[in-house]
C-alpha cells in the first residue's frame, strides 16, 4: 500500500484558495449554479486539480487520513474541486 502524506497532497493541486473566508463572494458564484452540486460554504480550504489522476491522490490521501472532504465539479474551469478543512501552509 503507498503511504501518502500532506506534503504529498500539497505537490497535486493546480490552484488553492481560502473557501469560507470568502463564502460571500462563492455564493455568487453558487447561485451563477458553476459547481455541481452545490457546495457547502463551510469549509475552510478549496483545492483545484486539472490532472484526473492528481486528484485521485488526493482523494486517496483525504480517505487514508481520515479528513473529511466534499467533491465538486467546477464547470467553468472544467476541474475537479475538493472542499475540505485541510489548510494549506506554505
């Protein structure tokens, strides 16, 4: 079984942001209907991976770490968006 790590799951998304913190501003976007389904503006971190399987590492690592996650398709990039609590520290 590969060992994943948060090290590892930072090196596999395109694009991060903040999600909660600017919960007015994706509620916008929510109600323009971008993402499917609608999205919870709850948690703390959005994730973007343009690479299939980018994202299924990254999914595997949130599953094995047990860190809860909301998958999301973002249509007006075509991507893939994984919502979770997980923060990005650089």
């Amino acid at each position: 079984m590969i060992e994943l790590t948060a090290n590892d799951f930072h090196t596999l998304w395109s694009n991060h942001m903040r999600w909660a913190k600017y919960a007015i501003d994706w509620q916008e976007k929510i109600d323009e209907q971008r993402f499917e389904p609608t999205p919870k503006l709850t948690w703390k971190s959005a994730y973007w991976f343009n690479d299939d399987g980018n994202f299924l590492w990254a999914r595997t690592y949130l599953a094995q770490a047990n860190i809860p996650y909301e998958i999301i398709n973002d249509t007006y990039v075509d991507e893939y968006l994984i919502l979770t609590d997980l923060e990005y520290k650089s």
